[in-house]
C-alpha cells in the first residue's frame, strides 16, 4: 500500500475505536486511547510511511508468501471474528482448505508481534522512570510505533503480500492496485501538501472532500455500522495468532482479486485492468480489504493499550497496597508506644533514679579518695561513667516522653491515613475487578 492509503487507514483505525460500540469492558480503555491519540495525529504520515521510507524491509517483513501444493501437509485455515468480510469470503474460496506450503524468511506477524510488545513496554518504561530521565520514551516516540505497527498490519491485509505468485517488474499489477487505492484516499480527502498532513474536520479526523470515491465513502460507512468484536478468534491468543490468521485469508482473497487463470507472467496492468476480474469485482474487493484492514489496526491497538492499562492498574494497586501496609504498621506502632507508656515509662525511671543512686554513691566514694589525699584517677573514672549512664537514662525516659506524646497527637492523622489507604485499595481492587475478563489479555 501507498504513503497516503497507510495514513489514512491509521487514521480510520483511530475513529474506528472512538465510533464503534465497545464492549463495556474497553469502554473507559477506548475512550482513554482517542484522548491520548489525538495529540499525536500529525505523526500519522511519517510514522505509517516509515517502513517503508526507513526501515525499507519490504522483502522480509512486510510479506508472508503462501503457494498452493498439492503434496503439503497444512491445509488448516483459522477461525477468525465474524464481522471479518475477507474471512467469510474465504469460507466459500474454492481454495480454502486445500494444502499449502509457506516460503521461508517472510515475518510479517512476528513484526507486528514485536511491535504490539515494544508499544507496551514503551508505556511501562515512561510509566516507571521519573519525570526527565534520559531513558525515558516520549509519548511522540511512542505514537509513532503506532503508526509504524499499522503499516504492517495493513500490509498483512494485502492479498498480493500473501501470494507467493509474483506480481512485480514487467507486469505491474501489484503497484498499479495500490496506487488505485491511494489516488482515491487522495481525492476523498483534504491534503495539506505543505505539511504532509490531512487536513482534519471538528472531530480531528481526514476532512472529507465534498465528491468522495464510491470506495472511501462505502468504508467510512460500514465501519459506522459494522459490530465492533473484542475477541481475536478461535485458537487465537495474542497478535501473532491473528495476523497469522489475517494472512490465510489475505492469500485466499489474492485469488479472487487476481484469479488463477490470469498468469501472473503474461499479465500487464492493461490487461489486468480489461480483465472481468477488475471491473467485475475489484471495487467490491477494495471494500472489503480496506475496510478489514482499518478493524485490524483497530483491534491491535486497542488490545495492546488494554493490555498496558490492566498493567498500570495493577501496579497501582500494588503501590496502593504498600502504602496500607506502611500506615497500618505505623498505627500499629503509635498505639503500641501508648499502651507500653505506662509500664515503659515506670521501667526506665527506676532505671533513672538507679543511675542517679549509682552516680550519688561514686561522687561520694571519689570526694572521699580525694580528702584521703589519694590517687582518685579511677574513681574520677567511674564518676564520669556513672554521670554518662545517668544521661543517657534521662534522655531515653525523655524520648519516651516525647514518643508518647507524638503518638497521642498523631493518632487520629494515622487512623485516617491507614482508612485513606485502605480506600485506595478498595477502590482500586473493585475497578481491577471491574475490568477483569478473560479475553482481555493478548
């Protein structure tokens, strides 16, 4: 796909999850993402252009190539969500079924897999690190992976980027349906050329033309309309598992855009274009492949920023939970200083009053060593430790003094604190259970 068809399917990804009817469950998640979102949108064309403006690894991880033979052992396709047109075409494919080989060194789910995950540990690292740290990832560094990540979920989405049958060089089919889709983004939509940017209506979205392409205004529709499914499919547990099962269906669909029976070395773009299979169906397929590709991005993005907010609220219940656990010890420690004050407080003026004793009888001894006209260095030695133990007697009975009295007065600060605390839990644990559910995780 082209510069702008990426951007704009990135762009319809975003309205997609702020339109559609989320489960409850995502609700609050949904809403959260868009606010983030929109203060990133003008990375939009950059971001969902860089794998192929920078990173340029169209040849590995931007395709994953199947080839029908008879002889191979695969012949098992995926169950995939319902609202999903390339896969209920695909039921009816009369290649659906059949065996199949996959050529080796095409990654394209384990791009989109690395990506998923790179988001969510981008938003843990900005989580965790203070504010300023130089390891820090910036919410435009991380907007951008988002946009990046679309690239090749909708690249996914292309059937020629499934079929290990070639379509480039001499014959030209593949970029000239690509740049079908593209001419009509562009002439749909406002393009500030200036800035390589959509220019946005109220919403912040692509501000449409007024005569928009038959194509452009069928999706923008269906996804009004389309039921918006949270889970990935049967035997599908994270992004891998789907994209894996997108480009089954992506390599059925080339099928139908560009049927068996037209040679891929003997067909030109003219001929193609002359060809019933264009002008029968390739507007009706368009719709279709488009349409998947901008739930796809969608359901992505949405599940990796759920997965990070399941995260993020349970690491704040943990920090919740430390700060009861500190507040609970602390009263605890307050009312154990007030109930000990009494005995405590008797123990350590005996203590004293032993220690003044002791001092009292060691003066006595070391003036009388001194009227004897003897040596008093040792006596004068023992009065001074009898004086340091008295000290030292006296500043503990007074700190226990002061403890008493620093517990009595912070005692019901500490009550509130630990019911404050134990709130925070409460409330925190509730709306954890709130959003628990087992589809939730990718």
């Amino acid at each position: 796909m082209k510069k702008y068809t990426h951007a704009w399917l990135a762009m319809m990804a975003m309205k997609r999850i702020e339109k559609a009817k989320i489960p409850a469950r995502q609700q609050d998640d949904a809403k959260a993402l868009i606010t983030w979102f929109k203060n990133y949108r003008d990375f939009v064309l950059s971001g969902a252009w860089y794998p192929d403006s920078v990173f340029k690894d169209m040849s590995t991880s931007h395709i994953v190539k199947y080839k029908p033979d008879a002889s191979g052992t695969s012949g098992s396709f995926r169950v995939m969500p319902p609202t999903l047109q390339m896969y209920r075409l695909g039921l009816t494919s009369d290649m659906y079924g059949k065996p199949y080989t996959l050529e080796k060194r095409h990654n394209i789910c384990d791009r989109c897999e690395a990506f998923t995950e790179s988001l969510i540990d981008s938003f843990k690292i900005l989580t965790m690190e203070n504010e300023g740290s130089p390891i820090v990832p910036s919410n435009n560094h991380i907007a951008m992976r988002f946009f990046i990540l679309s690239h090749y979920i909708a690249d996914c989405h292309m059937p020629l980027h499934c079929d290990a049958r070639s379509f480039y060089n001499k014959n030209e089919v593949h970029g000239f349906i690509e740049d079908e889709w593209d001419k009509q983004v562009r002439s749909s939509y406002c393009i500030d050329e200036d800035n390589e940017r959509f220019f946005y209506d109220p919403e912040g979205y692509p501000l449409k033309n007024i005569a928009m392409t038959e194509l452009m205004k069928y999706v923008e529709e269906d996804l009004e309309k389309r039921e918006f499914v949270w889970s990935w499919g049967t035997g599908c547990n994270n992004t891998w598992d789907y994209m894996s099962g997108i480009s089954q269906y992506s390599y059925l669909m080339s099928y139908r855009l560009v049927p068996a029976d037209h040679i891929p070395d003997e067909i030109s773009k003219n001929l193609y274009m002359n060809s019933s299979a264009y002008k029968d169906h390739f507007l009706e397929y368009s719709k279709v492949i488009l349409g998947d590709a901008v739930e796809s991005i969608a359901k992505v993005w949405l599940h990796a920023w759920v997965r990070y907010r399941d995260w993020f609220r349970d690491t704040e219940l943990a920090y919740f939970k430390a700060q009861q656990k500190q507040a609970d010890n602390n009263l605890k420690t307050a009312n154990k200083i007030i109930d000990n004050y009494p005995a405590d407080k008797e123990k350590q003026a005996g203590k004293v009053k032993d220690s003044r004793s002791s001092l009292d009888a060691k003066q006595q001894d070391y003036d009388s060593t001194i009227a004897k006209g003897r040596n008093a260095d040792k006596k004068a030695e023992a009065l001074e430790k009898a004086r340091t133990k008295l000290a030292e007697a006296e500043e503990k009975l007074a700190r226990l003094e002061a403890d008493y009295k620093e517990a009595q007065a912070s005692l019901e600060n500490l009550k509130a604190l630990l019911l404050a605390a134990q709130i925070q839990v409460k409330r925190k644990e509730a709306e954890i259970k709130r959003y628990a559910d087992s589809n939730s995780g990718i």
